[in-house]
C-alpha cells in the first residue's frame, strides 16, 4: 500500500521520512528515480512529499515524488553544469545575515532575492547579531541595510539569536508556514532555530578569529517543526548565491521596486540599460529607487553570470 510522507532530511545517501503519525524513516530510493532530474545532483529534496511503498517487509522505498508546488535552486560548487534544489514546497525564504562576523553584502543579498522573486517565494531579510552592534558606525550599517531593502518591499527584521532580541515578533511571522533559512556559514542559522524551539539543540558552531567566517558546522538541511504547524529548514551555509537558468531578458522582474517605475520606460522591452528615456534609470538618478540596486541590476547584466 502507498502512503505519504515528508523528507525532512537528506544527506545524500540518506534521505529521511516522516509519516503522518509522526514517526522518521530512512527511506531508500527506488531504483528508477535516481535517475531522473538530470539537473539536478538528487532527485528528491527537503521538503518533497513522497510516496512511499512497503511492499518489502522492514524497509520503505520511495516510489514517487509528489509534484512541487514551488521549489529553490542554486549552482552546486563545484558542479558549474548541474542544479541543487535546496528544498520545496516552501511559503517563504529567510536569508540570515550579519553585519560583520561573517559580514554580508548586497551582492549576495540581491543574488538571494532575485533567485527567490525568480522562483516565486516570498522573501524576508533576518540581520542577526544585533547585539553586537554598538558602534556608531555599526548603527549606520544596520540602518543603511534595513532602509535599503525595506524601500525594495522586502520585511527586514534585526535580531539577536543569543541574545533573545526582537525572537517573538520574527516566531510571528513564521506561523503556520514552512520557512527556509539560508545564509553565509556563522551567520547564525541553526542559532536561531534553537532560540524559537530551546529543546532541538542544534549544533552552532564558533566563528573561525583569523577570518572571521563561519566553519561550516551544518552539513545537510533538515527540516525541524519549532511548534505544530511552524516548519523551520536550516541549512549549511553559503559562500555565494549563484543565479541559475535566468536569462538577462528577465533579470528586471526579479526587482520589485523597477516595476511601477517601468511602465514609463518609452519601450515596453526596456532592459533599463541604455535605452532613451528610460524612466526606471532616471529614477535611480534621482534616488527614488536606491542606485545600488540598480547598478547591481546593471552589474548582473554585464557579467557573465546569466544564461545566454
Ligand atoms: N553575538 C552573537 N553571536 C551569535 C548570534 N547568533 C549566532 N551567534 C554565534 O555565531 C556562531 C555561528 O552560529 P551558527 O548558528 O552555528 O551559524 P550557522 O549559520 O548555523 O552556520 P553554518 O551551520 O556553518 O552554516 C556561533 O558561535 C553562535 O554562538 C547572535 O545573535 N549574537
Ligand atoms: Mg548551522
Ligand atoms: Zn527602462
């Protein structure tokens, strides 16, 4: 008999399953999916409903993957030609971040953004460590990115993860939903899952002094219910955000704040480059949208980092 379960982690080899009654599995592939999405360095993800068949005794098999509702992706590392699918069937996306320890930056906030409004999922902005921003030149920092992407219709919330700060307003707004955390390595991902949920004791790990970066401490993501219902995914930090399968042509959707401003671009195709009377590059001129977002638009399209 099929019944449904849910991947709640994979490291691989290993893919785990929980079943409605609330039990975990270590399921095994059956052979002929592991073949399918080509793209792709594993046919399921985080996330996925699964079918599964018990057929032989003592040991599920997953048959089937159910269809996705939505799902993220990024450029494996050292892969260049294939995908990962970080995980699916998600209502929101959370890059965690900080200012320093490891330090963040637009580049990789926007690449984060523009792969999630890619994918249709909404995006938040969590900055994380805010206790330890004292100076006045750290304040202006955390101002400075707060404004920034606030003005684009992101929420951006600024929390302490160890220091209990601002932890209740953001558990609002994970309520009820499946949310992903993804960020640098040290950020303080698994940090902030065990500040919404004290009993899961997931690992942390120390910030490395000689580059103040992150040491990689989670390995896989893993999906863990803080409460009922509130279904929070961790997962090992990143070192960049690499765009896949957008092409330059589509790149000025994925910046929301472009788009009432486009409508008085005299081309309708107006890629907001060079373009005569183009209203969305005036109206960085005169800093209506921020011109950091959009010389990174502009940056993106220049690079080679798109598909042709
Ligand atoms: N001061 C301060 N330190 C924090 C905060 N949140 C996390 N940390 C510290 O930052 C370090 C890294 O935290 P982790 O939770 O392991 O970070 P992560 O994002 O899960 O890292 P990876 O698993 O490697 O991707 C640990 O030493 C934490 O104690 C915070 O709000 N304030
Ligand atoms: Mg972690
Ligand atoms: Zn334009």
């Amino acid at each position: 008999m099929a019944m449904e379960g849910l991947v709640v982690k994979h490291t691989g080899s290993i893919v785990n399953v929980r079943l409605p009654d609330g039990s975990v599995h270590n399921c095994r592939m059956k052979g002929l999916l592991r073949t399918k999405g080509l793209r792709t360095t594993h046919p399921v993800a985080v996330g996925d409903r699964v079918l599964l068949d018990d057929a032989n005794p003592g040991e599920l098999l997953i048959s089937d993957i159910c269809p996705r509702e939505n799902y993220i992706i990024r450029k494996s590392v050292n892969l260049s030609a294939q995908a990962q699918i970080i995980a699916a069937n998600l209502d929101q996306a959370i890059l965690v971040a900080s200012l320093h320890s490891p330090r963040t930056s637009t580049g990789f906030i926007d690449r984060f953004l523009i792969t999630c409004e890619a994918y249709q999922i909404p995006a938040m902005l969590v900055i994380n460590k805010s206790d330890l921003y004292k100076t006045e030149d750290e304040q202006a920092l955390l101002r400075y990115f707060t404004t920034l992407y606030q003005e684009a219709a992101y929420s951006v919330i600024a929390l302490s993860a160890t220091e209990n700060q601002n932890i209740n307003q953001f558990k609002a707004t994970l309520k009820g939903k499946i949310s992903l955390l993804c960020g640098h390595s040290g950020s303080g991902k698994s940090s902030l899952i065990n500040s919404l949920n004290t009993s899961l004791n997931l690992r942390s790990g120390d910030i490395s002094s000689a580059h103040n970066k992150g040491k990689h401490t989670t390995t896989f993501a893993e999906m863990f219910e803080i409460e009922p219902d509130t279904w929070l995914i961790d997962t090992p930090g990143v070192k960049e955000f690499g765009l896949i399968d957008i092409q330059p042509d589509e790149l000025r959707h994925y910046f929301p704040e472009f788009i009432h401003f486009a409508q008085e671009c005299r081309f309708a195709n107006c890629q907001h480059l060079h373009e005569p009377d183009c209203a969305v590059r005036l109206a960085a001129e005169n800093h209506q949208i921020a011109p950091e977002r959009y010389d990174s638009y502009c940056g993106i399209i220049q690079s080679n980092e798109l598909d042709a």
